[in-house]
C-alpha cells in the first residue's frame, strides 16, 4: 500500500471526526440509558454503522413501536445511501466487487463527501485512500461509543450544552463545499424546504428523503452548463 495514501487519507478524517466525537458520546449515552450493555452497544455500532439510524431505532423501540414500523423508520433515513452509491459508482468502478461491498459498507455521510470531494477534483480515487479513511473513521466512531456509554452519564446530556450542533455544522461544511457545482444553490433551496415542509406535513424520519428526492428532481431539471474540453 501506498504510504503518502494512507496517510492522507487518515488526515482528511480530521474535521469529520471532531464533529462526528460529541454525536458518539450521546449515542452511547442513549444506549446505555436504554438499558443496552456496552457490548451490546459496541456490536450494534459495529454492525449497523448509522448514527441516526441508530438512534431512532433506539427511540422506536422505547416507545414499543411495531418492528415492521422500525425498520421503515431505519430505511427512510438511510435511504439517502441509495443515492450515495449511485454517486460515486463511476468513481470506483475500478475497484474489485470485494472491494465495492467493503466501500458501501464504510460509505457513511463524510466518507462520500471527502471521497467524492476528491475524486471530482482529478485525484484519483484509489481503494488505499478510501480504506484509510473508512476504517479511521470506523475505529474511533467505536471507541467513542464505548466512552459514551461509559462516561456520558458524567457529562450529562450532550444535547444540553449545545454539542449536539457541531455535526449540524459539519454537515453545513460538506454542503459548502459543493457550492461551484451547476445549480447548487436552486438544488440546496428545494431540497432544504421540501425537508423543513415535510418535517411539518409529514414527519421525521422521513423529512430526510423527502428533502433528498426533491433536491435531485430540480437538479436533474435545470440545465447544466456546457463545458469546453
């Protein structure tokens, strides 16, 4: 494997995982509210991978909803994945099949967007960058569950001193960085206000899909740009 890969890879994992710690803390803190093990916790997080999955199951599940009703919810809110694999397809149609099902199955909200970020800049997407990113990512999303399950009682509620925000922030960043794309700013106005209306009309998760439909049909009904070779 390529040294400088690796390593680059692990560096772009930075501003993600700063955002990404405070949110792992409070899943794990919610688990064990719940009344999940910490093993329990960490198999769970290793299996599924879906921070807001997650969290809804665990609500759902409080609240004694029906399993049909939870796995819709889980399905609403991961559908927007659907659309990241389609994404990205062309840029890793280099890789094995092997290699493609561990890409999807690491290929959470940060991973797409750096590794589309940097494929679309004329780096080439190499499966050693993509691995180095996904299992740093990985690892620690793991090791700070177990911490919130371990010490979040000590801290309290995340979402009480504002922690809760910087994934929000982040998300904002990613969005950001894709603003020279075609038609950004029309795509971001109609998916943000198909989510907030159907966050109202509704219901939440599925707002998230709404938003994510409606912000690819006027993408795709705008005309793009013609760019010279």
């Amino acid at each position: 494997m390529n040294r400088d890969e690796i390593l680059s890879g692990m560096r772009a994992t930075l501003p993600s995982l700063i955002s990404a710690l405070p949110f792992g803390v409070l899943l794990g803190a919610v688990s064990t509210n719940m009344g999940l093990s910490i093993s329990e916790i960490l198999l769970m997080n290793m299996t599924i991978y879906a921070g807001a999955s997650q969290l809804v199951g665990i609500e759902l599940f409080r609240h004694n909803v029906a399993p049909w009703l939870v796995v819709a919810s889980i399905f609403a809110v991961n559908f927007r994945h659907i659309l990241y694999s389609a994404a990205l397809a062309n840029h890793i149609e280099h890789f094995s099949l092997g290699k493609k099902l561990v890409a999807f199955f690491l290929m959470v909200d940060p991973q797409f967007a750096e590794s589309l970020k940097r494929a679309e800049s004329g780096t080439k997407l190499t499966f050693t960058w993509y691995l180095s990113f996904g299992l740093t990512f990985y690892i620690t999303w793991q090791i700070t569950a177990v911490l919130g399950a371990i010490f979040g009682s000590l801290v309290g509620d995340p979402r009480a001193l504002g922690l809760d925000v910087l994934l929000t922030v982040y998300f904002l960043g990613l969005t950001l960085g894709f603003r020279k794309k075609d038609n950004w700013l029309p795509t971001v106005l109609a998916s943000g206000l198909a989510a907030i209306l159907a966050k109202h009309l509704v219901g939440s998760p599925w707002h998230i899909s709404i938003g994510a439909l409606f912000g690819i049909l006027v993408a795709t009904l705008l005309p793009v740009r013609e760019r010279k070779a």
